[in-house]
C-alpha cells in the first residue's frame, strides 16, 4: 500500500513537529485509520516534500514528526492558462482538474465580454486543484488567480511567448509548432469566443493568433488541449 499524501499550508521550513488541520486529521483518523508511527507524506504545493510519522493519532489535530524535508524544483518554462469561466461550473471544475494534473503553472479565471458565468467560488476551486495535485503524485501546486478582466491580461508585464486561440478566420500558427522553452500564456475565450474587439486588443497587443487543430473544441476542451501543448517542449 502506498503512503497516504496531503497537503499542508503555512510550511515553515525545518520545522521538525506539526498538528495537521481538522479536516485532514479526521480523514487520517477517523477514514483512513491511521494510528501513532504509521508514515504520511505532506506537501506544501511550493514543491516541498515531507517524510512524517504520526505522533498523536487525535481526530482533531493529528501530530506528525518530521522524518525528512526534500525541496524539489519548479518545472522549467511558466506555463500560463488564461481562460473564461463557463456557464456549466462543472465542466470548468473538470477543466481545473485535467490541467493541474498535467502540470501548468497558473490559471487565471478570465473575464470577458461575453463570458456567462462571473460568479467564481474560489475556495471550492483552490481545492480542486489540490485534490488533482494530490492524486497525480506532484508537489508543485498550480497558482490559482482570482477572476481578471480582458484588459487587465494584455499588460506587457509578461514575458515569453503569449498566445490567443480563436475563431476568427485569420492565419494562425498551429500551437503545437509554436511552442518553445520560454515561459508562455495563452487566452481561451467563453462560450462564444472572444469578442472582435477583444481579439483585436489582444493582437495590437503582441499575442500571436494560434490554432488548436482542425475542430471547434468547447472551452474546457480548448483549455485542456492547450496545457497538454504548452507541456511539449
């Protein structure tokens, strides 16, 4: 049987004693029950591994010893999806899962004007995206932004290569022969696509039109195609 692993916030590195949350300890307990000197591994989604043994076995606030800390890399190359909530919160919540678990650096929940579904439950989604990091064995957990608005996205704070996929009939080069080692962010639009004034801003902006392949793919699916991609280095 493997080690049971969670997530942990706060790390303070080469601390040696911790009380896992309520909610962990219950399912270490009370759901997996775990007992004094069974092991678990801990990550903190900062790319920190942890080497525990529970001390305390207390449904409330679990005690663990720290056996050993590792710190593990960042991935290279900031891969960076910017992309509109769905009417369908469900189909977005699975988008937050695939991605996640192939391993994209950040996600930023988009705003546009046509996006349908504003309202954003942050807490609920910041799990999601811990659960997948969990399940896929990773200990670099992709940094979920609250919602931005179009414009804000266009800024040239940004460096790498930046990417919009799009409708439009244009020339676009195929995502797939245009991805390098450089950092890169790429805007999937709503239901609907962006706006042409959107599209237009984003272009006068330095983003690169590109294409996903020969179908029109709902936005999740965009969203997903586009991480498996942008991994492709």
């Amino acid at each position: 049987m493997s080690v049971p692993f969670f997530y942990i916030r706060d790390f303070v590195p080469g601390r040696k004693e911790l009380v896992l949350e309520e909610e962990t300890s219950r399912h270490i307990v009370q759901v997996l029950r775990m007992k004094d000197g069974e092991k678990l591994l801990l990550t903190d989604g900062l790319g920190r591994l942890l080497q525990t043994r529970i001390t305390a076995a207390h449904k409330k606030s679990c005690r663990v010893e720290v056996l050993a800390e590792e710190q593990h890399p960042a991935p290279p190359g900031r891969v960076s999806i910017a992309i509109s909530p769905v009417k369908n919160t469900s189909r977005f919540e699975w988008f937050l899962e695939k991605v996640t678990e192939i391993g994209i650096t950040e996600i930023i929940p988009l705003l546009c004007e046509r996006t349908e579904k504003e309202r954003f439950r942050y807490d609920r989604m910041q799990s999601i995206c811990i659960s997948a990091m969990l399940q896929s064995q990773q200990v670099w957990l992709p940094r979920l932004q609250e919602p931005m608005p179009f414009r804000d996205i266009l800024s040239p704070v940004r460096k790498g290569n930046r990417f919009i996929a799009h409708c439009l009939e244009e020339d676009k080069t195929s995502l797939a022969d245009a991805v390098s080692a450089d950092d890169a962010l790429i805007l999937i639009g709503p239901e609907g696509d962006f706006s042409p004034e959107e599209i237009r801003e984003a272009l006068q902006a330095g983003f690169q039109p590109v294409s996903l392949g020969a179908t029109r793919l709902r936005t999740e699916t965009a969203g997903v195609v586009a991480a498996v991609l942008l991994q492709i280095k």
